[in-house]
C-alpha cells in the first residue's frame, strides 16, 4: 500500500484528525530510495499500488509498481478495454509495471476463470514487457485461496492440463526473445470495414537480433476474431518467413514481402493464445 504516505494521500486520510503539522516539503519515498539506491544500488522497489496513483510513484523512484487495473480487466473478461488501456500507456510505465494473474489476496485463478481465459489472460501477462509475477501454485492449477497467516494448507492434486500447458510455456519463453529483447505492443487493424473484432487482441512483439523474432497473440473474446498485426521488425521485407506456433505443432511460411505491405492477418478462435516464433529462411531474388 505504497501510495498511502504519499504527502497529499496521507494529508486527506487524516485531514479530520487533530493536528498542526505542516507538510512535508519532500516525499517520503524520494528520501527513502534515494539513500537506501546509495547505498545499495541493486535494490529493488516493487510498490503495491492503487487509485491510478502507479504513475506518481514511478516518478518518485520506484522500480515497479503493481499493475492492478489489468488484473481487475482481466478477471471480469474486458477485451476492448485491455487492449485499448494498454496500447494508451507510455512504454516507460508498462515496462515499470508488475503483471499478474493471480496472488495471494484474491481468489486463485483457476476457481474463478475457465481454462480457456486463464490460458489467455497468463500469455498476456508473459507476455508484456515489465515484471512478471506468478503466484505459488498458479503454474498447477491451484484452486484453493489460503491465508498468508497460516502455516500449513490442504494438499491439492496438480491440474495435469495446466501444469502441462505452464511447463510448455516457460519452455518456449526461456528460449524465445522474451525477456531479454524489446517488447512492443502492436494495434491491431481490422481485418475488414464493419468487423470491430480487431479490438479483442493483444499482440506482443519481441525482437532480439535480426532474423528472428516473437509475436504473442491472444483473443480475450469468447468468439472468433479476426485483424491485421502491424508487424514493425527490421528486414522484414526481401526474405521468406518460417512461422512457428511454439504452444502447438502449426508451421506456416510467410512472404516478408505480403508481410511489410499487407500485414499479418490472423483469425483465432474464442480465446485462443498462440506464441509465434518467426525465423528468417532466405532472402528473396530480386524479380
């Protein structure tokens, strides 16, 4: 609860209790991280944070803050809004932000979500450039919420379809560009005039070196959608494309050519979740 000694926070939540102190001339925060940074540079502030007050503490030094408002997008199943929150913030403050599916305050993921959307929301979470955080259990399919203050639970038997399908995903991330290339979010175009489906996609493009790359792509609606993904990777053009889906078994080939002057058109099932991994195979002969 990071936000609450803010100065003008903590002036409102107490402005009915008896006092005359001024307000601090400084943020208690731009203090605290400035000296323990001095001292210890690799120090990591991570803030729980609310009430769209995640920007603010950026400023003041925070490394990264939680991202809230996906997770509560996420779980009432707002596809616009998603995508459209998330195309509308600066890369700067989506690459400070912790992302999330599940964690221990709320009802785990699995007793909440179908397979199908916690499947979509995770990829989106990996995904985004930023802090990944997973919650213990999460990877298993965990249903069961239990109190931080305990010290024992029941024991619960491991989703066999969602510790498989974890398993598989940080399998291709760890060998992807994923966390260690730059992530882009892209806007996706529609597919054709009067189809308003472009805007239940999310689409993640990761790129570390040249021939290669990475584009997640997620359907958050429940129905079939349809777009054009704006790919913006160098030397696209001139070369063929082998695209492979590293969460399935599909390989496709892909003119670089079509690619840079048409886009990437794409038709995903009702929440599908796709990782594609697409590798440079020559470059094409001049016509």
């Amino acid at each position: 609860m990071a936000m609450l000694v803010l100065n003008e926070v903590f002036a409102k939540t107490w402005a009915a209790f008896p006092g005359n102190d001024a307000m601090p001339q400084t943020e208690f925060w731009t203090d605290v991280i400035e000296a323990v940074k001095e001292s210890s540079p690799e120090f990591l502030f991570l803030a729980e944070a609310y009430w769209d007050l995640e920007a603010r503490l950026q400023e003041l030094g925070f490394d990264f803050t939680y991202d809230k408002r996906l997770y509560d997008q996420l779980t009432s199943n707002q596809p616009a809004a998603i995508s459209h929150r998330l195309l509308s913030l600066p890369p700067a403050r989506l690459a400070a932000s912790a992302h999330f599916r599940e964690n221990h305050d709320d009802r785990r993921v699995a007793s909440v979500l179908l397979w199908p959307e916690h499947r979509a929301a995770a990829l989106v979470v990996a995904g985004l450039p930023g802090l990944k955080f997973f919650h213990e259990g999460q990877f298993t399919g965990a249903r069961r919420q239990i109190s931080v203050h305990l010290g024992r639970r029941p024991a619960e038997e491991p989703q066999p379809e969602i510790a498989a399908w974890y398993d598989y995903l940080l399998t291709a991330l760890a060998v992807s560009a994923f966390w260690r290339g730059h992530g882009q979010l892209l806007a996706p175009r529609p597919a054709w005039p009067e189809n308003p489906t472009a805007q239940n996609f999310a689409l993640l493009q990761w790129e570390d070196g040249a021939g290669e790359f990475d584009l997640v792509v997620v359907n958050l609606a429940p129905h079939d959608s349809q777009c054009y993904a704006p790919l913006t990777v160098d030397g696209l053009a001139g070369r063929h494309w082998q695209v492979k889906n590293m969460l399935g078994a599909e390989v496709y080939e892909r003119s670089g050519d079509d690619l840079h002057r048409s886009d990437l058109y794409l038709e995903v099932p009702g929440q599908g979740a796709l990782l594609l991994y697409f590798q440079a195979m020559a470059r094409l002969r001049p016509a």
